[in-house]
C-alpha cells in the first residue's frame, strides 16, 4: 500500500473533512479509469455504380452499412462479399447491377421458287399457280448484363410462328418443233409418261392422255392409226400394269380401261381390229414379274368395245429364262406371229396354235434381274425374219457370257437361216425396208460390252452384203438405244436421238430433229 505524505499539520475538525473529501475523490477517480474507451471507426470502400467511396462506419456487416446509405439492391444485384458479412477495417465491397430481360428477334424465312412444268401450254408461257408468303420465325434470347455489360445471351426459344408458302409457276414445255415437216398418216409419241398425236404436220400437235403413268411396255397404234392401245403403271399389289384404248381420231376422246392387267406385250393384227397380248404374274422377286408365255387375241367392234377374247396358247414355264416373258411380232399377213424368248425364236401359227421354233442360243448371263430378249422383224412379204441371236464367245468362255451379238436372216418355215453381220450388238433392233431389200439395223461401237454401248444406224442387203452406217455422222454421238419406224407411205424413217424425235427420209444422209425437249421415249407411226 502506497502512503501520501503531507508536509503541513492542520486542526483536527479541518483535517477529518479534507480527508474524508480525499477519500471521495479517489472513489470516483477509480470508478472512471475503470469505464471502456470508445471504439474508433471502421473505414472501408464501396465500389458501385461506376464510383468508388470511402466510408467511415460503425455498423457491423454489410448488410448494415448498405442500410445506412442511399445505396439500394435491387432485383438480381450481386454484393462481394455477402450481406451477411462482417465489416473489417480496409475492406473493400463491390456491388455489381445486375440486369435480366428477355429480348425476341422475329425474322422472316423466304419462301422457295417452284416451277411446274406442264407440256400443254405452249413453251415460254408461264402461268403464276400460287403465290409466295414469306413465313415468320421467332426467337427469344435470355440477355443478362453486368454493370451494363453483356455476359451471357442463351436462347431459351425458337419457333417457327408461320411456314413459308411456296410460290409455284407453271412454265410452258410443249416444244416448238425445231423444224416442221408435213406428215403422212397418225405419229404417236410417248413423252414424260403421257400420249401425244400428231397428224398432217408436226406443229400439229395434241395431247391424248393426261395420267402421267404410261410404261411404254405397250404402245401402238392401229392399222388405220384411229386408236392407240397403251399400258398405264398400277401401284397396287395385284397388279403392275393395265391395258386401255384412246381414239386418235377424236378431240374430245376419253381413254377407255379394258381390263386387262399385267400386259408384256400387245400389238394389232395387219389391216383389223384384232390385236394379241401376253401376260405375266406378280412376283415379290426382282423384276417384279413372272412371264406366263401365254398368248391371247380379242378384237375391236365399231364401237370400241372388246369381244372374242380367247386364248391360243396356255402358260407354261418357257425354259430357264421364261421368267422374263416372250414378245411377238405380227407377220405382214397376220397369220403367224413371230416370238422371241431369251434362249430362242420361232413362230406361233395362230389358228393352229401351234409354236414352231427356228433357231436356239445361249440365254445371255446378266447376273441381274433383267433378261436379253431378241428384237425380231418380217420381211413385207412374210417369207423372213431378221433378229439378232447370242453368238459363241470368241475367246471359249462359257457361253451363256459370250458377248458377241449376230445379226442372222431366218426363212419362216424354218427351211434355212443365215448369218447377215457379226458383232452388232443386243440392242440392234433390225426391221427391213419397205421394199424387203434392205436390212436398217444399230450397230454396237463397243460390240464387246453392248447393253451399254451406243449405236450407229446401219443398213444392208437382205443377203448381207453393201454394208453402210447412215447415222449419225462422225462429229456426232451415237445413237444410245435404237428404234426405228417407217412413215405410211414408207419415206420417212423415224428414231429417238438423244430423247428426241427425228426424222430420216430415205436416201439422205442427215436426220431432221423435229423436237427439243429430249423426253420422248418410245413412238408409233401408222
């Protein structure tokens, strides 16, 4: 205990109260050092808005700074460190503004251009059938901003509100012919699946069937060249193909169904109304067909109505290859009818129904669901028939895979044959001149791989010799697959080169194109 010392003696009634006013004085002293001191504050920076300040403040978490200014949090506002934090001296708090708004862009989508070709208006008319629409599509977009920059844009929509409405226009394809040229008779074209006559001139032209579903497996016209027999394509599953009757003769003709389904070949007879068809019978395998070898005729009355149908020969397997069918052709008097089958050829005699084969040959070996099948042609006077038959191979293969083609002369009954000209090709499709003195035949350029070769149009004497390729000339391509039909009055040949129709009159050299379209794919001319 430490003693204060006085160096002066006072009376006792003076001294006893300083003393006890002493005593006082040092209580209250020792009370007051005892008291707390006063906490300093606590300075620290608030960076928002674009400014940055400093604060002295003594409240305890940001949460309680902020409250204190006029510094608001709104809506997705971020504040590093947390509200909930505790202040510390020297801190630093961020506020970042924080901005969310969906935004939609409405764009429009073009509509497309369709054109439409239809081959009965006249080329270069056009013809508006639908009009175009722009079509509307919507997306939404979820932008959010930070401190008014951009940091993330996510698509949170998109949606087509209208489709674009095509425009269609209807452009005009029926040619006009590059050259026009008289006609004698009916010619009848089969161009982008449909049947067109032409009669007197080649300007002269007009639709006779408007399906768009013709096969060309049947395609001829009548001896006269009033009515044309067709085959239209039947997606059902019975059938593959159906028979009808247009008259050429009449404007206002409507094809007329017959009934008859499942048609491999159809052909009139010479100068009648008497026409022959073969069958086939559905398959679920490639090709599609089973050829039933069978042969019926029926005959037009006036009238166009079908009476007399009855059948000459029943179906039978036809060989190895009968699978594929057998084609016919009429002899000049309408008696007998030549046939051709993938291993052979010879000759129906129709009242006898009897079948006579002249020659026989190798089928040719595809290795694909398709067969070869012999073109055949009388002569006018009935007493021969040309056709290409499957020659050995050369180099002693097998010779089912020969790829030699023979061009041979068959005298009808079957007296004797011979050959007319080596290496011409499958696709030779001879027919004689009108004279019968002439062999007109296509000519392989790759003899050796002939189902794709093209062909040069040829002629010869009926005993083989005077050898000559008339078209096309040497600047020009040959022909892809020949065909050949004689005008009426047996002038006038007419072929398909490069899909179009051209005519060739006999003794000339150069062949008139007589349409520009390149669509036609088979013709008739009676």
């Amino acid at each position: 205990m430490r003693v204060i010392e006085s160096h002066s003696r006072l009376p006792v009634h003076v001294a006893l109260p300083l003393l006890l006013a002493g005593m006082l004085l040092s209580i209250v002293l020792g009370i007051t050092s005892c008291a707390p001191l006063p906490t300093p504050p606590l300075r620290v920076v608030i960076v928002a808005d674009g400014q940055r300040q400093l604060v002295e403040t003594q409240a305890p978490s940001i949460r309680a700074l902020l409250a204190e200014t006029t510094i608001a949090l709104e809506g997705l506002d971020r504040v590093d460190p947390p509200e909930t934090a505790q202040l510390r001296d020297g801190m630093t708090i961020t506020i970042t503004r924080v901005i969310e708004r969906l935004e939609s862009i409405t764009t429009t989508l073009a509509f497309r251009r369709q054109t439409v070709r239809d081959a009965t208006l006249p080329e270069n008319e056009t013809r508006l059938l639908q009009v175009g629409q722009a079509g509307i599509r919507e997306q939404v977009y979820r932008n959010v901003w930070e401190d008014g920059v951009l940091t993330e844009r996510t698509m949170v929509k998109d949606e087509v509100i209208r489709d674009p409405q095509d425009e269609i226009l209807v452009v005009g394809q029926r040619p006009e012919f590059a050259v026009t040229q008289a006609l004698t008779g009916t010619l009848v074209i089969l161009e982008r699946q449909d049947a067109w006559s032409l009669r007197q001139s080649t300007a002269a032209r007009r639709q006779l069937t408007a399906f768009g579903d013709l096969d060309g497996r049947v395609f001829t016209l009548s001896p006269d060249g009033k009515r044309l027999l067709f085959s239209r394509v039947i997606t059902e599953e019975s059938h593959f193909n159906a028979l009808w009757l247009v008259s050429t003769a009449r404007a206002d003709a409507e094809p007329v169904a017959l009934e008859i389904y499942d048609v491999l070949w159809a052909d009139w007879a010479p100068d009648s109304l008497y026409f022959a068809w073969t069958t086939a019978e559905v398959s679920e395998r490639p090709p599609g067909w089973r050829g039933q070898n069978d042969l019926w005729t029926a005959i037009f009355t006036d009238r166009d109505i079908l009476a007399g149908k009855q059948q000459i020969l029943k179906p039978e397997a036809g060989g190895g290859f009968g699978w594929w069918g057998t084609r016919y052709q009429w002899s000049p008097q309408g008696e007998v009818l030549a046939y051709a089958r993938p291993d052979e050829v010879g000759v129906v005699n129709v009242r006898a129904r009897e079948r006579q084969t002249l020659a026989r040959f190798a089928p040719y070996r595809t290795y694909s669901s398709w067969s070869w099948n012999p073109g055949v042609a009388w002569s006018p006077d009935g007493a021969f028939i040309v056709t290409a038959l499957h020659g050995p191979d050369p180099a002693g293969g097998e010779a089912e895979e020969s790829p030699v083609f023979d061009l041979w002369l068959l005298e009808a009954t079957g007296a004797f044959s011979m050959p007319l000209a080596s290496e011409v090709g499958m696709w030779t499709m001879p027919v004689f001149s009108p004279d019968g003195e002439t062999v007109l035949f296509g000519r392989a350029t790759t003899p050796y791989q002939s189902h794709i070769s093209t062909y040069s149009l040829c002629t010869l004497d009926r005993d083989g010799s005077n050898l000559e390729c008339i078209f096309p000339p040497e600047s020009e391509a040959a022909i892809q697959v020949p065909g050949w039909w004689w005008s009426p009055n047996q002038e006038t040949l007419a072929f398909i080169y490069r899909g179009d129709l051209h005519l060739l009159k006999r003794g000339e050299r150069f062949a008139v194109p007589i349409t520009t379209e390149g669509n036609i794919t088979t013709l008739d001319w009676r």
